[in-house]
C-alpha cells in the first residue's frame, strides 16, 4: 500500500474531538491505536492537513512506525 499521502497525528486522548474524528480515517475514538497506558493516540488522515491539526506535529509512514516501535506503545515482554 502506498503511504505516501498520509500522515499521522499523536495527541492525548483527552483532547481529541469529533471533528478530528471526522477529519481523520478512523471511524471513533474506539478504533484509535493508543498508547499502552492509554493517554495518547494515533489520528490519520490523507491529504491536505485538515485545519483542527493545525499546529500539531505530523508524522510520515517512516516516522510513526518508528514512534510505535517505542516501549510506550508496544510491549517488548
């Protein structure tokens, strides 16, 4: 698949709304990857950045799998 037009946002949990949501490729905060404590998680979207992620950082596929390789969002045991 080509990950090329996409690109992942990493936010607390708590601040995440239902227009990112809606802005983003997941369906419901429910279906979002978050990290094992469960505080922060993963929005995608493809495309132009949509504007309530302006300001927050954006990852490329190469990045994020580096993020997600790390023990806060995978357990190594």
């Amino acid at each position: 698949m080509d990950y090329s037009n996409r690109k992942w946002i990493i936010l607390n949990v708590s601040d995440i709304t239902n227009e990112m949501i809606e802005e983003s490729i997941q369906s419901s905060v429910d279906t979002l990857r978050k990290t094992l404590d469960g505080s922060k998680a993963i929005l995608k979207y493809e495309g132009r950045k949509p504007s309530c992620f302006y300001g927050m950082d954006t990852y490329t596929h190469s990045q994020i799998k580096e993020e997600l390789a790390k023990s806060t969002w995978t357990n190594n045991e």
